[in-house]
C-alpha cells in the first residue's frame, strides 16, 4: 500500500488539533455575589492561616536561638539583668 506522506500526517495533525482544542483554557465565568463573598472568605481563612503560620514559626525559632545560647553559654537579655542584681 502506497500511500502519500501527506495522507500519514493528516491523522496526527487532526489528534493533535483536537487535543488542544480539548486542552484549551476556557474564560471564567462571571462571578456573582455569593462566589465573590465565598472567595473573599476562603481569601481571608488563607490569611489568617499565613498569619498563624508566620507567628508559629516565629516561636520556634526564638526557641531554637535561646537553646543555642543557653547550650554555647551566651548571656541572653532576659538573663543579663538578672546576673547583674548578684
């Protein structure tokens, strides 16, 4: 069976057309109110979340610098006053 180069590409260009076009990004539909409210909630929880998340993470951190001084024998401010009343 002989058939032309041309007539073996056209299948392949036809899949590859449709699976970009099944592949496309489509616009978003127009948010009504209560989506735009349902966003700004989840928007607010996310941030809230972040919030706590940095504060946490603030903690442990401090936590870690005083076990660092306290391990190596640095005097640490809280400690420093203290010292001095002796």
């Amino acid at each position: 069976m002989k058939t032309p180069k041309f007539w073996m590409v056209v299948p392949t260009l036809l899949v590859a057309g449709a699976v970009g076009l099944a592949y496309a990004k489509l616009p978003q539909p127009p948010m009504d109110d209560a989506a735009k409210a349902a966003a700004a909630a989840k928007k607010a929880k996310g941030a809230e979340a972040a919030k706590k998340g940095a504060e946490a993470l603030a903690r442990s951190q401090d936590r870690v610098v005083e076990r660092y001084k306290k391990e190596k024998g640095i005097a640490t401010a809280a400690s420093a006053p203290a010292a001095k009343k002796k």
